[in-house]
C-alpha cells in the first residue's frame, strides 16, 4: 500500500469516527427521553420520586460526558484531516476549495450540534431538580431536623460530584487537544490573506 493510499484510509477512517460519536450522542439522547418513563413507576408507588430524579439526572450527565468526549473526537480528528489534506491541497485551495485546512481549530470548542444536546441535557438535569426540589424538599422547611432524610438529599450530591467529574472531564479534554495541536501540528501553509472567524471555531 502506497503512503497516498495509506492517508486516503486515514482520512475516511477520520470522518467514520466522527459519525460514530455522533451517533452515540443521539442514542444518549433517546435513552435519557426514554429515562422520563420511570415516572410512570413513581406515581404507582414502584419507586421513589427521589430514586427517579436520581435516574434521570445521572444518564443527564451521562449524556453531558459523551458530548465532552464527542467534542474532543471531532475537534482531534478535524486536525488529522486536515493535515492529510495539506498533503494534497496547495495554497490556492484554501480559496478554490476551502480554508479549513490551512489553521486548526485554536481551542476544543464544541461544534453547536453537540452544544444544542448539551443544552437539552442541561434543561432536563434543572426541570427534574426543580421539580424535586418543589415536591420533595420545600414541604420539609417547616418540619424538624430529626426528619432530615438522606435520600431526599441524594439528588443534589449526585449533582454536585457529576459536575466536578464533568468540569474534570471538560479540562481534561482541553489538555489533550493543546497536547495533539501541539504535537502534530501539520504541514505549514501560508494563510496570508485568510481570515479565520467564528465558522473555524474562533
């Protein structure tokens, strides 16, 4: 197999993992919709309000860590294309063709596809805690310390420790996108002349 025929695998290999995770990201997406029907358990008295908000806020942040995970994977192997691109594309191409390839993505912004989950992921985490919060926590301000309940609580710590392990997550990424940039860092092109804004991730 010639280098040529090498890099052009790499390339198509690079855009199927981008697919991949993508497709990942929408089936967390109709496992977390899905997650709603526990509720139905609730109301028949099979589990407890608490034990539900519990489920949905962790496959809420399940979805949250794909789409960091996702984000990285799309930003990591844009930078892989782009370098095999610019064993091919000259520096005309940058106008003839496109300008993606001539300056990497500067940081591991996430593209606004995955952001539009996140959002959904976000709204859902703060509805069920809301929602908890209203029926399970505001009625227990008039009542005695003795009748604290830990399970009542259990939302909120499973919250707080999701979103240190997300904010991890999220730097941790970060890193490993600086490491790859700076580690292959590509073919040099001159992008004299070529303004990179908000459609390169700016």
């Amino acid at each position: 197999m010639s280098r040529e025929d090498l890099l052009l695998k790499m390339y198509d290999q690079m855009f199927n993992d981008i697919n991949r995770h993508i497709l990942v990201v929408w089936q967390s997406v109709g496992v977390l919709i899905g997650a709603f029907a526990v509720f139905a358990l609730v109301e028949k008295n099979v589990v407890s309000l608490d034990f539900a908000v519990c489920i949905v806020l962790l496959l809420s942040l399940w979805l949250m860590a794909h789409l960091f995970d996702a984000a990285y994977w799309y930003n990591r192997n844009l930078v892989i294309i782009a370098n095999i691109e610019r064993q091919f594309l000259l520096v005309q191409d940058l106008k003839d063709i496109h300008y993606y390839f001539g300056s990497h993505r500067p940081t591991n912004k996430m593209i606004y596809h995955l952001r539009i989950q996140m959002a959904l992921g976000l709204v859902l985490a703060m509805l069920v805690l809301g929602y908890h919060f209203v029926d399970r926590v505001v009625p227990g301000f008039s009542l005695p310390i003795s009748d604290f309940s830990v399970a009542r609580s259990l939302p909120y710590i499973l919250a707080f420790v999701s979103s240190g392990y997300l904010f991890w997550l999220k730097r941790l990424n970060i890193k490993k996108y600086e490491e790859f940039l700076r580690e292959s860092p590509g073919k040099t092109i001159n992008t004299t002349g070529t303004q990179y804004g908000v459609g390169h991730g700016h």
